[in-house]
C-alpha cells in the first residue's frame, strides 16, 4: 500500500515545496489517485493562489478553529485537483489539530498532499508528527543540506518516515554538491531531482502545475517520476509522436 498523506517540508524556505506540493498533487491526480493539496504553511501560504484560485471565503484557518466544517474548504481546480487553502491574512494559526482534517472520515478515501512550512518550528513540526510520512525538499547547496540533516534527525527521534527527500532546482554543471554525494550524507533516499527549468516559473504565471503546462519539459517528466514512484508503478515515457502532437 503506498501512503495516504504526505506532508512536504523543507529546512529553509524558497526551495520549492510548494511548487513540489502541486506538481506531485497534480499528477498523482491525473493518475486518478483522487488528490486533495492543502495548503498548511499558514504564514506563508499561497498554494490556491499559484493555481489561479483567489477567492475562498472558507480556509484551513477556520476548519482548524471549528469555526466551518471541512468540506466548505475544499476547491476544486480545473484540472480537478482539490486544494485546501490557507488564510492570505497575516493571522497566527496553530496546524496541532491538522490531523482531525487528515483523518476526517471525507477525507478517508484521498490521497492528501500537505504543503508545510519551512524550518524547525512549531508548526512545521505538527505537519511531521500529523502527516507521519514526509518528502524534505532542498536545493543542492550545502546550508540546505545541513538543514535537511536536522530534519532527518528529527524524523528518527519521532518516529516519523522519511519517504525521501527530493533534490529541487538541480543544474548541470554549476557548482554544487551531487546526489550520490547527498546521499550518503544524509543516509535516506533521494527520491528525485528536479532541474532548474524555466518553465516553472512560465507554468506560475498561467496558473498550472508544470506537469499540467508543460508536461514533456525537464521538470515536468521529473516530477511525475517522483509521482510514480510513491505510489508504486512505472512511470512510462510518452512516445515522441504524442510528444510532438501535444506541442500543438
Ligand atoms: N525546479 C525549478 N526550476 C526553476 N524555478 C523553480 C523550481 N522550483 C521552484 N522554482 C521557483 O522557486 C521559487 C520558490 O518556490 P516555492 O515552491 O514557492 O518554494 P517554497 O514553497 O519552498 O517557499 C518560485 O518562484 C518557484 O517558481
Ligand atoms: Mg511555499
């Protein structure tokens, strides 16, 4: 069985989670895995809004005060994908229940991706303990790796399973340390790496995961790698006729 919820954290922030958060969500949900994203880095959340989704009356923000009942927060994207969003006000929120929503029997028959928040912190540390299994995302950079080392210890202390960490915004050539070197410093697996690709940042401003936008770019093939790989099966590479054909 592959995991229900997988929580998304990182040492510091601006390495990618949420852009892993919603490329894994959105192709796990063309693989028909009937995917929920929530957005539960609460001070600095914004995964709706990279969707294109600016209106939502109803947040995580209130489910988690029991002021609104959970299926009032949950939108649903063109592509289908449902997104749990976060306040975009400055409030102070404490996720420590997130896992009465994870567990909710609605939400019992989904798969949920959990976008965390950066760092060591209280909060980040419910999105552990809550989700039980997690992705670390770094970018290949030394200061990040050694944050990722704390996270890895923390995981051992509190029994939480570290699924992988995925290795993001990856660049030939440049200066940086390699995966077999993260590897064996950190001790657990890297479950994939994503290259520095433009389109990324193209895909933000059409409001589409790049798996969506541009689902034969680098990034793109490399994130729904990943996507197979937890749940199991073989990714397959498209032949280069459809390739071609979905250019047009
Ligand atoms: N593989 C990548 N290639 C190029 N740009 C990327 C890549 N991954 C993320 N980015 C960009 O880096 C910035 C930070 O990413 P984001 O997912 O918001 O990080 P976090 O959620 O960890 O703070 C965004 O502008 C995003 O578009
Ligand atoms: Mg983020």
């Amino acid at each position: 069985m592959y995991p229900r919820v997988i929580g998304v954290i990182s040492g510091k922030g601006g390495v990618g989670k949420t852009t892993t958060v919603l490329n894994l969500s959105a192709a796990l949900n063309e693989m028909n895995k009937n995917v929920v994203a929530i957005d539960a880095d609460v001070k600095m959340s914004g995964l709706a809004l990279q969707l294109g989704m600016y209106y939502f009356p109803v947040t995580l923000n209130d489910v988690l005060k029991d002021i609104e009942d959970l299926y009032r927060a949950v939108y649903i994207h063109s592509s289908g994908l449902r997104v749990i969003p976060a306040s975009i006000c400055l409030e102070d929120c404490n996720i420590s229940n997130l896992k009465k929503i994870l567990n909710h029997t609605s939400m019992q028959n989904n798969m949920i991706i959990v976008d965390g928040p950066p760092g060591l912190e209280k909060n980040a540390l419910s999105v552990m303990e809550s989700c039980k299994r997690i992705l670390v995302v770094t970018e290949p950079e030394l200061p990040a790796i050694t944050d990722v080392m704390k996270i890895v210890n923390l995981c051992r202390e509190r029994e939480v399973k570290l699924i992988g960490v995925v290795i993001n915004k990856y660049r030939k050539g440049r200066e940086q340390i390699t995966k077999e070197e993260i590897e064996s410093t950190l001790q657990v697996p890297i479950i994939g790496v994503i290259p520095e690709d433009k389109n990324v940042k193209k895909s933000v401003f059409r409001k589409k995961p790049i798996v969506l936008a541009k689902p034969y770019s680098p990034a793109s093939v490399a994130y729904k790698k990943i996507a197979a790989r937890l749940v199991g099966e073989k990714y397959e590479e498209e032949n280069i006729i459809k390739r071609l054909v979905g250019r047009f």
